[in-house]
C-alpha cells in the first residue's frame, strides 16, 4: 500500500484526555500523514503535526460537507433535548432520546470525514478514526464509502431500537470495519451487543519517546515551590464517574506525612479542593484545566508519583497510568482493574491499593516519605503493553491490509 496513514479524530479541538497526545504521535512516526479534524484542532498541537509533515483538514467535498452539517444540526437537537429532559420525572425513553441523537450524530461525523479520506489519491494505506462511537460500527464504514479501524475506548450509551433498527440495515458494513478496544473489559461490554463485528484488543496509548530530563523536574519544582525533601503527587485529569475522587478526599484527612498536592483537569469540584486547603498536612497546588501537553509535562514533573483512584470494576485504558510510563514518573493505583493490577504487582515503579479503600491509600501516600518508588524503567513500556509510535504505526498499516485482504 503506498497511500499515506490517514488519521480521523472528531475531538481534536478538545485539550486534555487522549485526543491529541496520539493523534500527533502517530503522524510524526508517519511519512505525509493525513490528519482529518472536523472541528479543527489546538495551536500547540497543529504546529506539531506541521513540524511532523502532516496534512491536516477538516471536511472535504460536496458529501462530507452536507454530512457534516447534518451532524451539527443532530448534536444542537441532543443539546436542546439533554436541557428539556434532564428532570427525572420525565419518562426513561425521553431522557435516553438525547443521547441516542449524539449516537446518530457521531455516525454522521465519523461518516463526513471518512468521505473526505475517500478523496485522496492514489488512496489511503491505512484509516483509523481515533475515537469512534461505540455504535453504528458498519453504519459509518458504509454511507462513508470506506473500509477503516476504528478505536472504541468505552460503552457509555446502548442503542434504543431506532438507533439499533438503523445499525441492522448496515449490517454488512460491519465487514468492512476492524473495532480496536484498548482493553478486554472493554471488547467483553461490546461483543454481545455486535456479535458479527471483528474486534481485536488494542493499546491505544503510544509512548512518543519523550521521558521528563532532570534539568525539566528541577524546574517543574521550583515552578511549585515544592522544596528538597518534600514528597509530591500529581492528581491529573477531570473528575469523572469512574474517577473515585471520595476515596481521595477521605485519605487525605488521614495523612500523618505532609504531602504536596497538585491537581489539574476539568471539571474539578471547588467544594472539595476548598476542604483539601485546609488540611495541616496537605499543600495544594491547581492548575486551571483543560492544560497543553507542556503544562502538563511541568505538573508530571514536579511529582514524586502520580495518583490513579478508579472505582472498583472500571476496566477501560487508563490514559493516566500509560501517561506516566511515558514520561517516567512513578505511579500509585488502586486496583480496580484485575488485568491491570496483575501487570502492575511486583514493579518497584507502582504502588497498587485497594480500590475504595482510604486507609489504603493513606498508607500509601504516607509511605513515599521513607521510601519513594523508583522511576519506570525501560521495560515498564511493555510491562502495561504501551507499544512505540513506530509500532503502532506499523500495527495499523498492517491491520489495514488485513481488513482490506477480508473484504476482498
């Protein structure tokens, strides 16, 4: 295949998460990738994908423009209806209605850029859309004229039956996908619901190679005032659902060592960050978020770990523990996820505690006042399955051709 590595991610315009990090990644490890963003994407990262040789678009030609306009008009109805029926009292098939217009509005984004990658020439050696709905898998392959692999972090919304109704008449379309989940919990939530779409588990995460020097940790603690001696953890990310901020909140009361805490993300909660300034043993430190990957790299650097607390039974990639391999610095988790916590036991880099356990986690924090863990080493990469930008390139070219090879 001699086309170029053609790149789709609908959220590219958003700071934080993963939309970005392996976005640019994966067009530096590239020769003249293609990068569809429909939305745009932000400055930092679009010089990077111009340093790296990319080219990078939003929708193009006629049909990939109405599309386009067309998911724009169904996520603005999503909007209206998430206001109208959020109380409660409304009947549960309304208040789910909005949610499956984001479904169909997603499809019909992932459909608007796969026709603008159908323009290229002599045509594309790969297609990946990054973050894909986690329905309507063949739907999208089939009105976007174009075979592709597509990453399915999680499954948040089911299909009601107009949404489930749509997705059976395009079931043949399924043939021309290749679904890529990050973990097993995640493949395991969605084969039942698409038992004749081939899936594969898949890191999504990529390690850019870009490990935080002594000279950028020296200057990430002198940025926060942290002083020689003091123990740091870094708390990174939105507070979301799955986050387990309450086992947090309690352990820190429970502190018997004086920690520096720096968080960043969004959306935080200012009741709790209120409370946690006014612990004797916290010092904390916030960055307003969404933050660049540079901000970023300064809130990893300045700490002696970073602090990973799920609730009990989330299996989705955590972008947080491979984001901490990838830039060296130690880690504290709970264990949440049986799979994760198996590669995780026994490495001097990570501290696993019990998930929803404050006591736990209080002793852990605790302890890297006497005994700090030690960096990643170079075999932490492929302890949690973290392949390089390179790898993963080469992966999806070949998966491409093996999709390709199926379809024929």
């Amino acid at each position: 295949m001699t086309g170029p590595l053609v790149l789709i991610e609908p959220y590219a315009h958003r700071l934080g998460g993963h939309h970005q990090h392996a976005l640019v990644a994966l067009a530096r490890a590239s020769t003249d990738a293609v990068v569809v963003v429909p939305y745009g994407i932000g400055s930092e990262a679009a010089t990077a994908l111009r340093t790296a040789g990319a080219h990078v678009m939003g929708p193009v030609g006629p049909a990939a423009r109405v599309l386009f306009v067309a998911a724009n008009t169904a996520e603005a109805l999503s909007t209206v209806g998430l206001r109208i029926f959020a109380d409660r009292r409304w009947p549960t098939s309304l208040r789910r209605a909005p949610h499956q217009i984001t479904l169909l509005a997603r499809y019909l984004i992932e459909a608007a850029c796969l026709r603008t990658a159908r323009r290229l020439a002599p045509g594309p050696g790969a297609v990946v859309v990054l973050s894909a709905s986690e329905a309507l898998h063949g739907a999208a392959a089939l009105l976007g004229g174009l075979p592709h692999l597509r990453f399915v972090h999680e499954y948040v919304t089911s299909e009601d039956a107009a949404v489930r109704l749509l997705g059976r008449l395009n079931r043949a379309g399924e043939k021309r996908v290749l679904a890529l989940y990050p973990t097993a919990a995640v493949r395991d939530q969605l084969a039942p619901a698409f038992p004749r779409l081939t899936g594969e588990v898949r890191t999504f995460a990529v390690d850019d190679g870009r490990r935080l020097s002594e000279a950028e940790r020296e200057g990430a603690r002198a940025a926060f005032d942290i002083p020689a001696g003091r123990r740091a953890v870094c708390l990174v990310g939105g507070w979301w659902p799955h986050k387990d901020i309450g086992v947090i909140d309690a352990s820190l009361s429970r502190l018997k060592e004086p920690l520096h805490l720096v968080v960043t993300g969004h959306p935080l909660d200012e009741a709790t960050l209120a409370r946690w300034r006014a612990l004797p043993r916290v010092r904390l430190h916030t960055v307003p978020g969404p933050v660049s990957e540079e901000v970023l790299r300064i809130v990893y650097g300045a700490a002696d770990a970073a602090l990973v607390a799920r609730h009990r039974g989330v299996g989705k990639e955590s972008g947080l523990v491979m984001g901490t391999v990838r830039h060296g610095v130690p880690l504290i988790v709970s264990d949440h996820d049986p799979g994760l916590t198996a590669r995780l036991t026994g490495q001097d880099w990570a501290r696993v505690f019990p998930a929803e356990d404050p006591d736990g986690l209080a002793e852990a924090l605790d302890r890297l006042t006497a005994d700090p863990p030690n960096p990643p080493g170079t075999g932490a990469a492929d302890t949690v399955g973290l392949p390089t930008a390179d790898r993963q390139a080469a992966f999806l070219t070949d998966a491409y051709a093996r999709l390709l090879a199926k379809e024929c």
